[in-house]
C-alpha cells in the first residue's frame, strides 16, 4: 500500500501538486484521470521520485508498505515501483538482452533462470507468441503496440510491487490497448497498479479506484462505480458528460 500525505510540489516558484493525501491499495488498479496540464505525470513522478532529478522539489510524506520513500536508495525504490511512459523505449538490441540486461542488473546471473524469466515476463505482458521466434531479432523492429508491451515485460523483470503506467495506451489502436488492459487485468492480483490515462472509458473499463485530478489537486478518490454513477465535483461531472 503506497500512502501520500500532503504532498506538494514544484519547480522553482511554481507549485504544481497543491497538498495530496490519499491512499493507493494493493492488488488494484487506480486510474489517475483529469485534465492536460492538471499534473497527473509530474504525481507519477513524484512517487518514484524522478521529479527531484528533473530539478523539482517535493515536500510532504510518501510510505510505501510503511516505510518512507525518501529512506529509500533509489535503485531499490525504482526496483519496487517501476514505470512505464507513454513513448515506449525500447533499445537498440535484440528484444533478449532489452530483458535480461534488466534481469543481470538485479543479479540475476544463471542463464536458465534468465531465459525462464523472460518467457515469464514475455507471457504476462502477452508478447510472447508474437515474439518467440525471434528474440535474437532487434527490438526497434518491434511495432508500437508491441514495444508498449515490451516495456511493461522489462518493467516486470524488476519484479516491481507496483507499476506506474503514464498514458501507455495513447497511441495504440484498439487491439494493442485491449491487450494492454488484459495484461492489468490479469496481473493486478500480483501487482498495484497506477495508470494514467485521458480515456475515461478505459478507466470505466479496467480501474477499481479512479483519482480525479484538477488544476495540481485530487478533487476525488472513489471507487469506479461510485465516480462514474454519481462524481461529486464539478469538473468531473462536465468531463463524464461527455463520453
Ligand atoms: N520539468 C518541469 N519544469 C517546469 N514545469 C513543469 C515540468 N514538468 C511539468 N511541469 C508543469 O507542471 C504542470 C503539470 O504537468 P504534467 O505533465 O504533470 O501534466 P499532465 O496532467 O500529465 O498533462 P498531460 O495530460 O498533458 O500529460 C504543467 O503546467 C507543466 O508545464
Ligand atoms: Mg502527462
């Protein structure tokens, strides 16, 4: 359970995030909604504390199973909360090494465990039957969708507790997203995961809470149901209006 407790933020004189409190559970999927510009990326990048290496400062408290993230050394922190962007990286090299140099970075060393783990990870991010054929082959063959689903099976090499996901259906069509929301579907038992997205009907598709967010403040924390039956502020209301 990652816990947030007035959390501010901002670079230089501009605030961005204006005090945040609330609590992302276990085993589900949060969808972060709300607005361009209302500061749902730079939320994300405080969680893995990425924002202070963009020269952004962050006050207020952030636990992770109880334990404040700032005691954390950042490879560990990034270990156990990974990332995901909207713009998939994939390297220049055979979708294998993409994998397992994550897998040797976290010591993972035994040639057998590496190839298992790959097909693992590979199969949960539903790339493998596409892909199995041809893991010597370079990943920047890959298409867009496919590259997504890489990145999440990189992501997962790191055996993160939770996923963070900035927007990573936007420029995907309909099969690759619907594979993405399988994947989180499948996988939420074994992770958290916290995905931001413009799509309010893939939040009604796949999230159990959603977090609405306006202008650097979370006007709402519910359950999917509630938020979309009856939202409780203004703003949500005129964006549900209209999908
Ligand atoms: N590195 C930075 N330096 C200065 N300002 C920044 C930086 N990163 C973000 N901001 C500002 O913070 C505000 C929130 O940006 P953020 O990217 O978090 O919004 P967002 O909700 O993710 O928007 P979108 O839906 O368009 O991706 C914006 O006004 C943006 O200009
Ligand atoms: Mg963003």
């Amino acid at each position: 359970m990652l816990n947030i407790e007035n959390l501010k933020c901002g670079f230089g004189k501009h605030e961005i995030l204006h005090g945040i409190n609330l609590t992302i559970p276990k085993g589900q999927i949060t969808a972060i909604v709300g607005q361009s510009g209302c500061g749902k990326t730079t939320f994300l990048k405080t969680l893995n504390r990425m924002v202070e290496e963009e020269g952004g400062y962050l006050s207020g408290t952030i636990t992770l199973e109880g334990t404040d993230i700032k005691s954390l050394p950042k490879e560990k922190l990034r270990r156990r909360i990974g990332m995901v962007f909207q713009q998939p990286i994939a390297f220049p090299h055979s979708i294998e090494k993409n994998l397992s140099y994550v897998l040797k970075y976290h010591g993972v060393r035994n040639k057998k465990e590496i190839a298992e783990k790959i097909t693992e990870s590979l199969q949960k991010a539903k790339l493998y039957d596409e892909v199995k054929d041809q893991l010597k082959k370079s990943a920047l063959k890959l298409s867009g969708g496919q590259k997504q689903r890489l990145a999440i099976a990189r992501s997962l090499c790191a055996g993160p507790e939770i996923l963070l996901l900035d927007e990573p259906c936007s420029a995907l069509d309909m099969k690759n997203t619907i594979a993405i929301e399988e994947t989180l579907l499948e996988l939420k038992d074994q992770y958290t995961f916290v995905i931001v997205t413009h799509n309010l009907a893939q939040a009604k598709r796949i999230a159990d809470q959603v977090i609405f967010m306006d202008q650097g403040k979370v006007l709402e924390v519910t359950e999917k149901e509630q938020f979309f039956a009856n939202p409780a502020s203004e703003p949500a209301k005129e964006q549900i209006q209209y999908m």
